[in-house]
C-alpha cells in the first residue's frame, strides 16, 4: 500500500519550500509583496496568460533528477490546504500550468531555474483558484511507514489564481471549544471563509478566569481559504493545576478591503468574535488532595468553633447571678465553682486584667457545696 503526504503549505516563509534536501520557490517575487517570495500570486483574468519560473533546489550531497509539475488543491484534514496527486485528473488551476521542462538534473548544492506559463481559461469564475506547483524527486523510492503502508513524499509551492470583477471578503467563527486530553485541553477555532478569496486572518484564543484575568493566550496569522467547509486550527492549553471555571473566547480580525490582494501589506478593520463560553476544568490528581486537606481542616475549625459556642450557650443558661465580695478574684471563684478562669471571662465579658468589683453581680456555675454566704 502506497500513500502520499499532503503538505500543508506554509504562508510567510521566504525560504524554499522544501523535503529531503529537494525544493522551490518563486523565481520572480513582487518587491512589494513578501508573501510572493513563499507562494505564486497572481492576478489574471479568464482568458489572459503570463509567464513565470520556479526555482528548484537541491540542497542534498548528490545529484538528482526531479520532476516538476502542477497540481488542482483539494481539503485535507481539518479543511487545511493541500495538493492532489500528479495522477489525479486536474481540472482547475493544475491543468491551466505548462512547464518548459517537466524534468530537471540538479547537481549536488545546485538549483535551477524552470520556466512555465499559466494560461487562466475564459469564463473562469470570478474570485480566488488554487493549485500547486510540486516538487518531486523521480523515481524516489517510498519510505516504509509500518502496517504495510509506505509513504513518498513531495515539497510543493501553493499558487494561487485571482480572477478580478466581484470580489467578497468574510470569515466567521462556526465554532470555538476545549477538549481535555489527560493533562492538555486542545481548543479548536472551527473557522468559515463565505467570501470568494482567501483572507489572512489574526486569530486570537484567550481564556480568563471568573475575575477577569487572562490566562491564556494563543493565536496569529492564518490563511482562511474561500472553502465550503470551515477550516480548523488547534492550540494546546495546559491543564490548571487548580481547575476552576474559565471563559473561553475568540476573536477574527481581517481586512475587508476588496482592493487589497493577498499578501499586500493592510491592517484589519473587521473583528469578528466566537459566541464565548465556560470551560470548567478539574483539578488535577494532586491538587484534589490538597482540597481536601484544606477541607477536613476547615471542618475541624468549624467543629471546634460551633462545640465552643455551644458550651459558652450552655454556660449562659445554666450559670447563676453572684454577687462579687470583696475578697473574690476570678482565679478563686474558679477554683472553687470547678472552671476555669476563661470560661467566667467569656460569659461575663471581663477584660483584663479581670479585676472583679465589689458588689457586682456576675454569672458563675451552680455550687453544691457552698452557698457563697459568708
């Protein structure tokens, strides 16, 4: 069983796009737009032509003979962007691309520069087509993947098409959710491109607590392709130690200006923002422990505190009126009625140095053994 990896193409990198010491980049990138210098951008109407050239590099010890050829895109896992295979039929922007060499020898540490002409059809659709211009050494033998599957891989530039007339941008979140996997949470922004171009959008994922505070932040600049199913981007959140509840929110932000092409330098001007929600995480293994430690002792303090209260009621009702005497002190009269100097203290409500007047009446327990008649 053979396989081909799709390769999700990169959308900043200046550098060759590249696997196995093999790959290209633009020949002939716009000054003015850096993100030429990683992909294909052109803008052409159904109908018109131009002419290009990819340069192929081969950054390996030895000599290789690569092919080049063109490709339609297609959705891979997740709605990314991918590239079909060479023996697939191409029916869009892989079919419109003619190469002046389908083949190349490159000598070890050496690159070459193969021209090729795009020819956009009439009657295109207005708005943005995709395709690929891969990069593949021939005759490569497959790697062995295990489980019977071997794997054979390819480097490949995203081109993308342009067609100019009613041009439509908008991107809107279709979902925004955490999913816990043992110590992680991965949240995943479930994106939607409506418009007919593809958007470079600033996406931001932030998590803040019940108090406001942010405690998480994730994000940057993703191409959104015009698609008819939302593309997904996941982001790793370590689990709180503590757990607690969380709101999870998001925000899409993009330039809405029709004129702009991609890649061009802009700014947003339109945010959007997923519907926020609560995340409500658990404690982790050890923090459970120390929960409950802090409980059982929050228990025992109110046990003791509630007993305490209790007793000093029980005092209140039980204790009789006593008229202090001139010789009383409350270390005596505790002795002799069989509590303790506090206990009188709290009921009576003395503060030190606890000196007791003369022919005041206090409470103090009943005595059995004496009248306190003298």
């Amino acid at each position: 069983m053979f396989g081909v990896v799709a390769l999700v193409l990169p959308s900043r990198a200046a550098h060759a796009v590249e696997y196995g010491g093999l790959g290209g980049k633009p020949a002939n990138p716009d000054p003015k737009n850096a993100r030429s210098s990683s992909i294909f951008i052109y803008t052409l109407a159904g109908g018109k032509s131009k002419q290009d050239a990819v340069r192929v590099v081969n950054n390996s010890s030895e000599a290789k003979t690569v092919e080049v050829y063109a490709t339609d895109s297609e959705l891979a896992s997740g709605g990314s962007f991918a590239c079909t295979q060479k023996a697939d039929d191409q029916k869009q922007v892989g079919s419109w691309i003619e190469f002046d060499s389908s083949e190349v020898t490159l000598a070890a540490s050496s690159e070459q520069t193969v021209g090729f002409r795009i020819n956009v059809p009439k009657n295109t659709d207005v708005g943005e087509h995709n395709g690929c211009i891969v990069i593949q050494e021939k005759g490569a033998a497959p790697e062995a993947a295990g489980n019977g599957v071997a794997l054979s891989f390819r480097s490949a530039i995203r081109t993308v098409v342009t067609v100019p007339g009613e041009i439509t941008k908008n991107v809107d979140f279709k979902t925004l959710k955490a999913v816990g996997q043992n110590k992680k949470y991965v949240i995943t922004a479930a994106l939607l491109n409506t418009g007919n171009v593809s958007l470079d959008t600033n996406i931001d994922v932030t998590i803040k607590n019940l108090f406001g505070q942010q405690v998480y932040k994730n994000g940057g600049i993703y191409p959104i392709l015009s698609q008819k199913q939302p593309i997904e981007l996941n982001f790793e959140y370590d689990r709180p130690f503590w757990g607690g509840i969380y709101y999870l929110a998001g925000t899409a932000a993009y330039n809405s200006d029709t004129k702009i092409a991609l890649g061009a330098p802009s700014k947003p001007d339109v945010s959007k923002k997923a519907p926020t929600s609560f995340l409500f995480t658990a404690p982790q293994p050890l923090a459970w422990l120390v929960y409950l430690l802090v409980l059982t002792l929050i228990a025992a303090a109110a046990r003791y505190a509630y007993s305490k209260l209790r007793k000093q009621k029980h005092m209140k009702k039980t204790w009789v009126g006593y008229t202090v005497k001139s010789s009383d002190t409350i270390y005596g009269l505790a002795k002799r009625r069989g509590t303790s100097w506090k206990s009188i203290a709290k009921v009576n409500k003395l503060k030190a140095p606890y000196e007791l007047k003369t022919g005041a009446t206090i409470k103090l327990p009943k005595s059995d053994q004496e009248t306190d008649r003298r």
